[in-house]
C-alpha cells in the first residue's frame, strides 16, 4: 500500500492484530520514506443481512440485539456466555443461509430460529424469550405454549 503523504509506493506494517472482536485486522503501517504511520483494517467483504421488520422497513441484522435478547432470557439460568455467543452465531449463519437461498428475512423469521435453538439450550430461558417475542396475550396462549413443551 503506497504512502498517503509522501509519493514513496510501499509501506511497512509494523503491527497486526484483531479487532471489532476479532471482525477485522488493524494493522499499523509505517512508511520507511518519510516514516510517516498510519493504520488500516481488514474486512470480510460480504453484502449485509437485511431484516423486514413489522412496519415493513429493512435493517441490517444486528447479531449483537440476538445477544442481546438471548442473554436477558438466560438470566440466572446456567447457560454461558459463550454458549448464547454462539446460539446468536448459529442463527445468523442460519439467517444468511435462508437469504442467500431466497427466502425473505423477516424480525419473525429471526426471532423462531432463536427460539429454536434456544429450546434446546435451556427450556426455562425457552419460555422467557417466547413470552416476551411472542407477545403472549393472555395466559392461555402461555399454558398452551408451557403444555406443548412439556410434549416435546
Ligand atoms: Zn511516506
């Protein structure tokens, strides 16, 4: 990569490491000319996962908000955070699978593969997350929810 400063058409890279949780790599440079640094990052290249949400708009997906919203759930419950990081990990891989064989990616279509997989993860974070994401509107719909669970 040539200098940004001085005309000289490479620079030297004197340190590397990742960044964005490991996302992307930072890496400092430095010109042997005029010794002039700077840093650069390296990215996967890959095309956004866009989410429809209820009112009909995009947004791209924010594998953070799974977290997020997994982690809520599994409060005191014994699951890890390394086990939600990958359950959210899990689904956008899921998400990215589904869009790029056609299928639209809707905020319900996110929020059924985390149910799915938290179902197998721990039964109790199960119900928590489906209450909240299903908006159950009476405690019917729960014990119907909670009966269904306990077939399976
Ligand atoms: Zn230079």
């Amino acid at each position: 990569m040539h200098c940004p400063v001085c005309p000289h058409d490479d620079t030297k890279v004197i340190d590397s490491r990742p960044a964005d949780d490991g996302a992307a790599i930072r890496r400092r440079r430095a010109c042997p000319e005029c010794t002039y640094r700077f840093t650069t990052y390296e990215r996967l290249e890959e095309a956004p996962l866009l989410v429809m949400k209820r009112s009909g708009s995009p947004e791209p997906f924010d594998r953070a908000k799974v977290t997020f919203g997994v982690r809520s759930a599994c409060k005191g419950r014994p699951v890890d955070d390394v086990a939600i990081d990958a359950l959210a990990e899990a689904v956008e891989d899921d998400m990215r699978l589904a869009a790029t064989a056609g299928t639209e990616i809707t905020s319900s279509t996110v929020g059924h593969a985390v149910l799915e997989r938290l179902k197998a993860l721990d039964e109790v974070a199960y119900m928590r997350f489906a209450s909240v994401y299903k908006n159950f509107d009476d405690a019917a719909a729960f014990r119907r929810e909670l009966a269904l669970l306990k077939q399976s």
